[in-house]
C-alpha cells in the first residue's frame, strides 16, 4: 500500500512513520510513506499556497493550485481515493479504517489555521474526514491517527495476526479485562477461571466481561452486534446478576 501525505510540516510525520509498527510496517514493505510539502506546488515565486477570502471577512483560504498540482504530482493517471482532513467531515471509525485498509493507495491533504478553497472539496476530493468532535490545529495529527489505524490492519503489519481480529470495534464489543503475572498483586488476585486451564469457560468468561464493560461503557455499540444465542444468555445472566446486586 503507498500513502501519501500533503502538508506544510512534513517533519512532524518523520517520528510516527519511523517508530514502532508503522515504522516496521515501513522496513518490511508492507507500506510506502510519501511525505510532501505542497508549498513546492505554489504558483508563484513567493511559495504561497494562502490568500484572503472572496466577499471579505477574515482569515485565509488554502488556494486550489498548490493542492491539485501536488494531489496530480503525486496520483498521475491513478484515482486513488483524496481525503481531505477536517473537523467538517465524516466522523472517522473502524469501519471506515477497514475501507481505506483495503485500498493499494491512500492521499491525505493536511491544511492549517485556515478553509480550503471549495473548488478541492468539489473536484478533488473523494472523501472528507473527521477523527472526532474537537477542534485541531491542523489536519496533520488527525492524519497520522487514521494512517495508523490503517497500516496496522495490513496482513504481516501487527506481530500476532489475531490481535487485529480480536480487538475493540473489529468484534463490536469492548475488550475483556486481561491479566499477566504475578497470580497476586498487592493483595489482588487474578480471576481463579483464567488460572484453570478450561478454555472453553475462559471464552465465555471473556465473552461475558466484554459485553459488561461494552453495557457500562458504550451500550450504543451492543444496538450493532449480531446477537448469538450465547449473547442473548450472557446478556441474561448480566442483568440477573445486576438486578440481585440491587435487591
Ligand atoms: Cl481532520 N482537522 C482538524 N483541524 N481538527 C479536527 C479534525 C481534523 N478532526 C477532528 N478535529
């Protein structure tokens, strides 16, 4: 997969896509960053890529030239998909990681302070993302957080396969309490049933913590769960317990 970015700061971009798994994901050639500065695309001497509104008013709008001529440098004949970064978007989340993990290209334009000329939004771009409602200075860390949602779902990106699978969001449900040695800390104890070797019980067990931390949590998520028949039980069994710990 190759992505690119398009941003006035590209040294912000140089410790994320350098460390850890994206930087991994890098050295294997799973992912091919491309960072680009789009002043380089300015039409004039000055490397401008900013001017004043139309109508007035304060502020300055991002101009169209910088930003096609950098997107047109950067896809040539391809149309991969253009997101545009900015609190107005699509409110970003997992299932829209997943879309944009299957894709062999991704471009990511980056703006500061200021609006983007309308005419990028109309013909340019293919998406508009949000990663939440808060306001940012720029688009660049909203970037790196979809970027690294993304390259971790690429096969061979994570060590362990099935962490992607089983994590948060992929199942639906929150994860499960999860505990490593010692047996007891500070006089608390790790649950006797991930001690007894019984896989099955563990996996109900985890199952069951899931759904009571997604129910205390986020019990928006539980409306878009496909419900099994061991769900519909372990739901059961949740509200008995809650309505005895009430009596
Ligand atoms: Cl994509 N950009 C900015 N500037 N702020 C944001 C955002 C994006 N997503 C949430 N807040």
């Amino acid at each position: 997969m190759r992505i690119d970015v398009l941003t006035l700061f590209p040294e912000m971009f140089s410790g994320v896509f350098g460390t850890s798994i994206l930087g991994k994901a890098a050295e294997k050639g799973i992912v091919d960053f491309h960072v680009t500065n789009f002043r380089e695309y300015s039409n004039n001497k000055h490397g401008t890529v900013d001017d004043t509104p139309y109508g007035g008013g304060g502020g300055m709008v991002l101009k169209a030239e910088p930003i096609f001529g950098a997107v047109e440098a950067v896809t040539g004949e391809a149309k991969p998909r253009v997101v545009l970064m900015c609190p107005q978007g699509k409110r970003y989340n997992q299932k829209l990681a997943e879309e944009f993990a299957r894709e062999e290209h991704l471009v990511f334009i980056c703006g500061h302070y200021e609006g983007y000329d309308e005419r990028i939004r109309e013909y340019l771009v293919t998406d508009e993302v949000s990663i939440g409602d808060y306001v940012l200075t720029g688009g660049e860390l909203a970037a790196m957080v979809i970027i690294d949602s993304v390259v971790r779902l690429q096969p061979g990106a994570l060590g362990n396969e099935l962490s992607a699978v089983t994590d948060s969001f992929s199942t639906g449900l929150l994860e499960h309490p999860h505990y490593t040695r010692p047996a007891e800390f500070r006089g608390w104890k790790v649950p006797d049933i991930l001690m007894s070797g019984h896989h099955a019980n563990i996996e109900r067990w985890r199952l069951k913590e899931s759904l009571r931390r997604t129910i205390e949590r986020r019990p928006d998520l539980l409306d878009q769960i496909e419900m099994t028949k061991e769900i519909k039980q372990l739901l059961e069994e949740l509200r008995q317990e809650k309505e005895q710990g009430e009596a």
